[in-house]
C-alpha cells in the first residue's frame, strides 16, 4: 500500500471591507424593493367591459333584447 498523504485544502475568504458589505446590502434592498413594486403592479389586465355592459351593448345595437 501507498503512503501518500491527502491533504484537504479549504478555500479561505478574504475579509471584504465594510464600505463593501452595506453596498452589497443596499444594492439588494433597492432590487427587493423593485421587485416586490414590480409584482404589485402586475396584477391580471382589467376587463374593458363587463359582461352585463356587454350584453346591453350588443342589445342596443342589435336591436335584440331577451325577454
């Protein structure tokens, strides 16, 4: 048998400074907030007519009623 030795090397983070973290933080808060914007004013499309409107309009201009 083999006397070879494995070493585990574990990837060391470099200490980032604290400028760099809050504008990580604020640059993610901005997208959040853009998002979360986004998505309430991406509510279903809104009927032009409604159904009972709808259904008068093409009454009156048909001529037709149903009843």
């Amino acid at each position: 048998m083999g006397t070879h030795r494995h070493r585990c090397e574990v990837a060391v983070l470099e200490r980032t400074s604290t400028t760099a973290r809050y504008a990580r933080g604020f640059a993610a808060a901005v997208v959040a907030v853009a998002t979360l914007v986004l998505a309430a004013n991406a509510g279903p499309a809104k009927a032009a007519v409604r159904p009972a409107e709808q259904a008068r309009q093409v009454q009156q201009v048909t001529g037709h009623t149903s009843e």
